[in-house]
C-alpha cells in the first residue's frame, strides 16, 4: 500500500488558513483539511523571542504530491519563512487510504 503525507502550517488568522486550504481542495492536491486554534505560539524571529497568535492548518495528500503540495503552501503563504512540516503517515486504515487516494488529483 502506498503512503499518505500530512503536511501542517500555521497562519496568522482563521480566514487565511480557510483561503489556503480552500485553494489547495480546488486544485485536488489535498483530500482533507483541518484548522485549528488560535494556538499560542512561541519562537525567535530576527533574533527576538515572539509569542504570536496562529491558526494551525493540517492537510493530507499523497506521499507522491507531498513535495508539490509543500511548493504551493510555500508559494501561497503569506509569511516569509512559512513553517511547512511533511510528516509521512507509515500506517492508514485502508479505507480512508482509499478514499484520500480518490480524492487527490493523479
């Protein structure tokens, strides 16, 4: 059985995340999506600790889109230096497999 990828990013807003994720289905490079938040976030940015509210997007796709799927967040996102994280999933309950095979273009 092939694998499936779930990519995670975290937006600024709700709505971005919704424009992102909405713009990814359309396109079918992803199956599902969840948004989630607002989280608090915790990081250095130009050499400041930052706290920041964010909403966390997760998508999934295919193992074989993952890297195309990660170029479009990246080319869509409005951060400079977007946190993409690709996570591949080892084991998926063969239904679900199938539909997010289905679901996610060739």
């Amino acid at each position: 059985m092939s694998t499936i990828s779930i990519l995670s990013t975290t937006l600024a807003d709700k709505e971005a995340a919704r424009r992102l994720a909405a713009s990814l289905l359309a396109d079918k490079q992803i199956a599902c999506a969840q948004i989630t938040g607002p989280i608090t976030s915790l990081f250095r940015w130009q050499g400041e600790n930052t706290e920041a509210e964010e909403w966390q997007l997760v998508v999934k796709t295919t193992t074989e889109r993952a890297e195309i799927v990660a170029e479009e967040i990246a080319r869509l996102h409005p951060y400079t230096v977007p946190e993409i994280i690709t996570q591949e999933v080892a084991t998926v309950h063969p239904p679900y497999h199938d539909w997010l095979r289905g679901e996610v273009a060739g």
